[in-house]
C-alpha cells in the first residue's frame, strides 16, 4: 500500500521538476540579470523603456523607485525602474533589422 501512495505523487513531482528548470528557473535568472543592469546604471547610459521610447540616464536619486531620464534637451521624466527593459544598442538593432529583410 505505502508504494502505491509514492507511485502516484511520482506524476507531480517530475512535473514540479519541469516547472522548475523550464519556468522558474529562467524567470530568477532573467530578474537577477535587471537588478544587476539597474544596480550598475549610470548616468549617461542609454536605455530601451518597455514602452519603446530610447532615453538617455539623467539623474538616479537614491532611495527611489524611479530614475530621472532625457528624452532630449528639452524634456526630462521621471521613470519607474521596473519599465526599463535594457541598455540601448545600436550595433544590436542594425543587425535584427539586416536579419529581417534577409527574411522577406
């Protein structure tokens, strides 16, 4: 009787295995990678916002949950670290761009 108890949690323990090696796992990997690009911002860097926009780091006051960023020379904002999706490259953007017209 005590197998048989053992034989049917055996499903749900390979599938908490695979949760954790295709989902979890990649998801703490992918957050550590953010915490570790907002924590070595600076100002001056160029960042990609998750709504599209390209600014450039203008101030970082401490304590906060936002980072003061140039749109141009005119217009600052104030933007919250968890929309900042990552540094802006333009060698990176050029190449995806080649990529999708070779595609078509």
């Amino acid at each position: 009787m005590e197998q048989t108890g053992i034989i049917s949690f055996f499903p749900l323990i390979v599938l908490f295995i695979v949760f954790y090696f295709f989902l979890i796992k990649p998801q703490q990997k992918k957050a550590q990678q953010q915490k570790q690009m907002l924590d070595e911002m600076k100002v001056g860097d160029v960042f990609v916002l998750t709504s599209g926009i390209i600014c450039e780091v203008d101030a970082i006051p401490a304590n906060t949950e936002y980072v003061l960023m140039r749109l141009n020379n005119d217009c600052v904002i104030k933007v919250y670290k968890d929309a900042i999706l990552g540094k802006y490259e333009e060698k990176n953007i050029e190449e995806k761009n080649k990529n999708n017209i070779k595609k078509k």
